[in-house]
C-alpha cells in the first residue's frame, strides 16, 4: 500500500491511499506491469478507512453526486419497514400468544414485552452496523464485512444467505397459511390439506403477479399497503371503545411454578419476535435512503419502538374485548379441534357487529397478509441474487430474466417453490421454525459482530452509535440465545425436534460451503488465512479478475433494480 508523506488521515482504497486533503495516490499506473488490479477488473471497490469503515464504490463519481430526489427520506423508511410486520404480526399471532405459557394466560404478554426489549435492542445493533455500512445488501454486507471480508466474513455471508433460503419462504408461508385459515371462517374448510393447498394457491397468485416487469409490481403494492394500515387502524379503534379490564386479569396460578413460566416465557418471546420482523428492512435497500448512514438507524429504532407500543394496543384491543378463558375463550380454541383460533380477527368482529360485517373484515385481514407476503416474496428473492450476483452465493440465483425487466427470475423461482413446500406445514410449525433458523446466522451473528468492530476498529468514525453499548448487545445475545435454547426439541422435551433440525440444517450449510467455496477459491483457500483483520503474511492475490461479471452490480443494486415501485409506496406517507 502507497502511503503520503503528511500526517493526515488515510483511506484505504485496495491498494490506494486517499488522505483528508483529496489526494488518491493510485497504483492504477503500475497496474500493466504487475497484473490485474481489483480497481480495473469491474469487481466492486471497497472503501476501508483504518478504523473500519467502509462502503462499495463501484458506481462513477458521478452516479453519487445524482440527484437524491427520488430517494426515501426518513418517514418513507419507517413506512416501508412497517410494510412487513403489520401483516405478518397479531392478526395472526394473539391466541397463540395466550396459550403460549403454562398456565395459558395475559401473562404471556410479559413474554411479548421481552421480545420488543430485545427488538429494541436489536434495532440499536442494525442502526449502527447500517450507518457504518449504509449500501444495500443489509445482514449479508455486515456479515462479511465486520467478520473480515477474504476471510470468515465470506462464511458468514455464505450462512446467511443459506439459512435465508429456509427461513424467508417460511415466514412467506406462514402469512399464506394464515389467510387460508381465515378464509376457513367464510368457507368453513377447516382440513390441513385444504389449508395447504388454499396457502399453495395463494403463493402461485403471487408468483404470476411478480412474474413481470418491476415496473408493474411497485403500483400493484400500493393499495396493499394502505389496505393494512386502516385494518391496524379499525382494530384499535373497534377495541378500546368495548374494552373490559377484567379479561387482562391473569388465572390464579398464574405464577406457581417460576420455573416452568419463565421457560414458556420463551415461546411467547418467538412469537413476539416473529410478530416484531421486519423493523430493519430499510437496510436491505441504503443506496435508494437520502443521507443513510443517518436515516437507516434512526428508522430502524423509531419503527420498533413504535411498532412495539402498536402491537402491544392491538394485543390489549382484541384481548380486552374477546374473553380468552373458558369453554367460549380463544385458547380453549388454540387447544381444540375447531380451528376457530386460527380466524381470531373474524370472531373478534362477529361478537362485536355481526357475521356479516365479520366476513368483510376477513376480506380485509386477508388483503392485509397479502400484502405483507407479496412484498416478502418479492424482497426476499432478491436477497440471493444479490449475493450471488456479488459472488458471495451460488451463481445460479444471479439470473435475470431475458426479458423482464429486473425480474431475478431464478431467486424467485426458488424462493416461491420453497415457499410452496412450507405450506404444507402447521402455522405454529412455521412461526417457531422461522425464528429458530435466523436467530443464529442473523440475530446473535449481527450482535457480535457489533463487538468484533468495537474491538478491531476502536476509533472508527461511527455515524450513530448504540446508546449504553455494551448493554444492547449484551440483551441482544442473552435473550436470543434463550429463545433458541427454548425451542422445541426431541432430545430434552420430546416434542417436534425444530431445534435438532436448525442446528443440522447449519451444519449442512457448512458441509456444502467448503466443497464450494474451494472451487470458486474463497476463504479459506484464497490464501487470507484465518485472519479477520489483515491478509496472510505473503499472500498474492491470484483471483483478482475472478467473477467479473458476477460482481458487476454486487448488493449495490440488490433491491434497487427490483423494486423501484416502492418509492411509489412510501411517497404515499
């Protein structure tokens, strides 16, 4: 690395020095002589200053001094974050919330308030590894940057994306599953095949509307999105003016086994947290923010946190209306063979109008999951083609149809007929089974790699930073990894084995890693060592016009090229 004679600053640019006083020494010029440079083979450039910040450069200086006029300023962040968790959330969730401790109960929403602390936290934790890292790309960026980008970054980022593949189609499932459970209240189908082929068909709908230009998807979200915030709005408001303190009183022997409630605490905080999804998912799209390294973080906190306190008003609405207890409660219902729990917003409305202004409602809740899934599906099938497209994932998922415009036509492919497969599942099934799987290679990876960042790059510049840090992180790891070790599973509890399953499912991802990765010459065999910080003593980079052409975009452009409608959305706010 050339270095300057002054004491000024110093950016690291693969093999330029950038000081504060604009001057680039390049080493463009011996490039000729000594081989292909990083900076001349089209793969993305990577900004690192030496305390560890860092962003993708790959566009022109032109292209960054555009106009930032169509970009999301900061309540268009919040909305789009909002987008996914009002459908997905507890239109779906509250009886199972209830039943979730042992003895069922409204104690359960102690549960529920772990799981928004924890989110919280969490949020604190995207906020400050998105400002560090404001690009698109989200987890999978942070991963493979704070755990050293040629060496245990590239595992992590390669986990991420393989757990993804998993546990988006289920948490899309889920919502699929749910409406067809609603629709049971109109239809009165209440068999799980009949379930899971309704899910199915719902999924294949939504694959034909994503199978066109992007152009065309942004204006068929829109009306979603309004659809499901007036449904949250209703809700609330139809609650607190019949609300009835006495349905929040808990059973008697409510806290006589410790022990067995704070473990069943466990179960309400999965649920919480699969409730609370979707608070980040600004991150995955920085380049299309107006000024990110400020705007990411701060939506990500304010969404929780709002999103917390709506949450816990429709989970007091509904519950301080609609009794939970007895022969005629929702959890005698969760604990049947009626299936009445699975439509709990439909008999919500029934008692308090009548079946039929109940039977529009459930029109309007199943516009509203729709919504949400749609939107899932769309985003999460360009989470490995970004990867892949950066080189990070199977090229396979780089694909881009021929002629449709932005259309990751084998990501979505994949990631809809996952998402097929999944709804042949149980609901609860899915919700456990989603959280499970992302709460290691996302969750608790994201909260230590906040810590590894602190410890390598003490004095980088940090465009936000987490209040009370370490306290965040340490929140984030303890109570995530209680919800994991809570999982349900054959050894201990001899119940469906989802924990036995996560941890092999990660271990396959590990096996077909290696095998890969050597192949395409990544970590740990292009010659980076076992360092997270600094290449190997002697390394020589063989592979610096490898992949070209997959890295001609890189996360960059992850969400940007297929989903330009979501500007339409948010301008909405």
């Amino acid at each position: 690395m050339s270095s300057t004679n002054d004491n000024s600053p110093a950016i690291e640019l693969e093999g330029n020095t950038w000081n504060d006083s604009n001057r680039l020494e390049s080493k463009h010029s011996q490039v000729a002589g000594e081989g292909m440079s990083r900076a001349t083979s089209g793969a993305p450039l990577h900004i690192m200053d030496k305390e560890g910040g860092g962003e993708d450069i790959s566009e022109s200086a032109s292209e960054h001094s555009s106009d930032d006029a169509h970009k999301l300023n900061m309540t268009q962040a919040c909305a789009l974050n909002t987008l996914n968790m009002f459908g997905t959330g507890p239109f779906i969730t509250i009886p199972f919330l209830i039943a979730a401790t042992d003895p069922p109960g409204p104690q359960a929403l102690i549960g529920y308030a772990m799981a928004a602390i924890v989110c919280i936290n969490d949020a604190y934790v995207w906020g400050e590894l998105g400002s560090l890292y404001p690009n698109s790309g989200g987890s999978y960026k942070y991963l493979r940057e704070t755990y050293g980008r040629h060496s245990y970054g590239q595992l992590m980022a390669f986990l991420f994306c393989w757990q993804q593949i998993i546990s988006g189609p289920l948490e899309i499932a889920s919502g699929f599953i749910a409406m067809s459970q609603y629709l049971a209240y109109i239809t009165d189908c209440n068999e799980w095949w009949q379930h899971s082929l309704i899910g199915l068909a719902f999924c294949v709908v939504s694959m034909g509307l994503l199978w066109k230009d992007t152009g065309e998807v942004g204006h068929t979200t829109v009306a979603l999105w309004v659809g499901t915030v007036l449904a949250i709005a209703f809700t609330l408001f139809a609650g607190f003016i019949h609300f009835d303190p006495k349905n929040l009183e808990t059973p008697d022997n409510a806290y006589s086994d410790g022990f067995k409630l704070f473990w069943s605490f466990g179960v309400a905080m999965r649920i919480g947290i699969y409730d609370f999804m979707g608070y980040y998912d600004i991150c995955f799209v920085g380049d299309e923010v107006k000024n990110p390294s400020v705007t990411i973080p701060q939506a990500c906190v304010v969404t929780c946190q709002v999103v917390a306190v709506v949450f816990f008003a429709v989970n007091f609405a509904v519950i301080g209306y609609l009794p939970w207890h007895g022969e005629d409660g929702f959890v005698e219902l969760v604990e049947g063979d009626t299936g009445g729990a699975n439509y709990i917003m439909s008999l919500f409305m029934e008692r308090m109008f009548n079946r039929g202004f109940a039977i529009f409602f459930t029109l309007v809740v199943l516009y509203t999951i729709f919504g949400s899934c749609f939107s899932l599906l769309l985003g999460y099938s360009a989470i490995p083609w970004a990867a892949a497209r950066d080189g990070m994932f199977f090229q396979w998922f780089g694909h881009l149809h021929p002629t449709k415009q932005g259309l990751a036509d084998h990501s979505l492919l994949a990631t809809g007929i996952m998402t097929g497969l999944c709804c042949f599942l149980d609901l609860e099934l899915l919700i456990n089974g989603l959280v499970t799987t992302r709460l290691v290679c996302q969750f608790i990876a994201q909260a230590v790699s906040v810590i590894l960042h602190r410890k390598h790059f003490p004095d980088a510049e940090r465009p936000y930073k987490m209040p009370l840090y370490p306290l965040p992180v340490i929140i984030c790891i303890v109570f995530f990894t209680f919800v994991f070790v809570t999982t349900e599973n054959y050894i201990i509890m001899n119940q469906v084995p989802l924990l036995e399953l996560a941890i092999a499912y990660l271990l396959v991802g590990l096996a077909v890693y290696f095998p890969w990765a050597k192949t395409m010459g990544m970590w740990p065999y292009n010659g980076y060592g076992y360092s997270m910080t600094t290449p190997a003593k002697g390394w020589v980079d063989k592979k610096e016009d490898k992949d070209t052409e997959m890295n001609e975009k890189g996360a960059k452009h992850m969400l940007a090229d297929l989903i330009p409608g979501h500007s339409q959305i948010l301008y909405l706010v």
